[in-house]
C-alpha cells in the first residue's frame, strides 16, 4: 500500500509511547494526512489541475529559494534556504491555485491556528502568484471542525473520512521509498518557476529600515500581515550593553542586536542577540540561551550579521516607547 512507503516524523514517538494521547494523536494526524493526498492523487484529474508532487513521489530536495520537498516527507515554501510554509498538498493551473489545509483535532486551539495559518498562506501566495486565484481547502473527518472556517474568503471545506487503519502495524510495517510519479503530478520546481521570487531577508530589512525611521508600529504591523507574517522578527540595529534597560547578564561594550519579534502579531516584543556560539539570546536574570542551529532566527541573524547597522541610545528609547 502506497499509504506504507510515507515518511511519518511522528512514528516513533508513537511506537515509543502507545499510551500516550499525544503520541498517537500526532501519527493519527500525519496518517490522515497522508491518506488524503492518496485520494487527491486519484482524484484530482478531475478538478482539472495537476498535484504537486512531495514524497513518496519524488525524492526529497535541497535548495534556497521555491517550492521543495523537506527531509520530513512535506512541501514547503524556502526563502534563503529558511522553510516559510508547510503545505499539506497543492493543485495548481494555469488559472489558479489550491492548497490543503488537513487535521482531525477537536481541539479549539488547533482550529484557531490553522484557521490563521490559512489566512497567512493565501496572503502570501497572492504575493508570488499574482496572476492566479487562490484558494484554500481545509480537509477534516468530521463537520464541527470545519464549521469555524464558513464565511473565511477565499477558503473552502472538504470532509474526508479517517482511513480504516491499524496505527500500530502501520508503524512497525512502515518503510518510506520512493514510488513513481503519476501523469497528474508536476514536480514542485515547475510551480517555483511560475512563482514571483521572492526574499524575506530583503522584505524584512526593508520594513526594518521603514521602523527605524517612523517607529509606528501599527503600519509596521500591518506590512507584516499583508505579506502573511512570513516575516517574524526585525532586526533593527545594534547598540552597547550599557545601553540596555534591562539587566541582560551582558558586558557593558558587547555589541547586542536590538530585534522586534511579531510571533504574536497582537503584541510584538523586543529580543536582544548576541554573536556568541553562533548565535545566542540575552534574557533578563538568565544565562544566554545559545539558537540551535536549525532556529530561524539564528539564520537569519547571521546571513544579516554584514547588513545590521549600529543605533543610538535615543533610537533605542523611542523604539522601546513605542511598543
């Protein structure tokens, strides 16, 4: 069975921890999701569009820029090398654009988030593919889970059952491998040449520098969620220990990265970096805390490290009075 040769991050942890509601909620999830791509596989010739293939069907991809398949077995958007979004599946014409949105939670907050993340995704892909209608499909088992998405423009519903399935032979027996691409599939580098490319370390020290000079953080905002928030943090310059209005455990001369973190759109808060091990975070009354290397924000504050500009103590002041 096709459903056999996916590559399930969460087995595992399932295998490891059978009793736990978490684990097995976590591989139910993928397995669901997994099972909705087979049956848009079969199925989207007649929605007239072409899927865009992930693995199994082709091999996973290295790159910087596009539209790729990630060594977890997902599609995802890259930007200087750095994952933007996760798509579940996407269908693509010549005219427009549809996305999958899949999950089997009842939980409130996961509806809330992909309810968002849903709204994020068509903002941006509007922005790469402006020549394309966008949409978005949000895939569930069951009608309640869809209800909170009625009325969201541009997003549609789709109820698709639960494969019958033993989870845990399914994990024991799982052995991903690479199955051939279907007549109905195009290779994600195809949508990547269609799409506007698109920078979000040029899109970030722009709005960057627009901040620095009007510090208003309501339009500052606003850029933001127009681009789907594909941009969480600023980087708006570097300033002396000493400076500091909080007792950050640094030396007064050591040179610290002044960053505006928008993870929470509604109350964006001031981060402070230095280069230390790589990258690593200044907390109040704490050690600093050194970036894994897979985080985000250390990407980008060392591919930034040559464009960051020193600030004022002033600039400083107004920036932490505006927020």
């Amino acid at each position: 069975m096709s459903i056999h040769s996916y590559i399930y991050t969460h087995k595992k942890s399932f295998l490891n921890n059978p009793e736990s509601n978490h684990s097995t909620e976590n591989f139910r999830g993928q397995v669901y999701e997994a099972s909705f791509y087979e049956w848009l596989k079969d199925n989207v010739e007649y929605l007239n569009m072409k899927l865009v293939a992930k693995p199994p069907y082709i091999k996973r991809a290295s790159g910087n820029y596009g539209f790729l398949s990630s060594n977890d077995g997902s599609c995802c958007y890259y930007s200087r090398g750095v994952p933007l979004f996760e798509f579940d599946a996407i269908c693509y014409s010549d005219k427009s654009i549809v996305f999958y949105e899949c999950f089997i939670s009842k939980w409130d907050k996961v509806k809330k988030s992909h309810k968002e993340a849903c709204k994020r995704k068509i903002a941006f892909l509007k922005k790469i593919f402006p020549n394309h209608t966008i949409k978005c499909i949000v895939v569930s088992n069951n009608k309640e889970n869809l209800d909170i998405f009625n009325g969201l423009d541009g997003v549609g519903t789709k109820i698709h059952p639960e494969p019958e399935i033993n989870l845990k032979a399914l994990a024991m027996e799982n052995n991903p491998r690479n199955l051939a691409l279907t007549p109905n599939m195009i290779k994600p580098h195809l949508l990547s040449q269609v799409a506007k490319k698109f920078d979000y370390l040029s899109l970030q020290l722009k709005i960057s520098e627009g901040f620095n000079k009007n510090k208003n953080i309501k339009d500052t905002t606003q850029q933001i969620i127009s681009f789907g928030e594909v941009v969480k943090r600023l980087h708006l310059g570097l300033l002396e220990g000493k400076s500091l209005k909080e007792d950050l455990n640094c030396k007064e001369t050591e040179k610290v990265v002044l960053s505006l973190d928008f993870n929470d759109i509604k109350k964006p808060n001031l981060r402070y970096y230095i280069y230390e091990n790589g990258v690593s975070e200044l907390r109040p009354n704490k050690k600093p805390k050194i970036l894994n290397r897979y985080k985000a924000s250390r990407k980008e504050l060392l591919l930034l490290k040559e464009e960051i500009k020193s600030i004022s103590i002033n600039d400083y002041k107004e920036i932490y009075s505006a927020l």
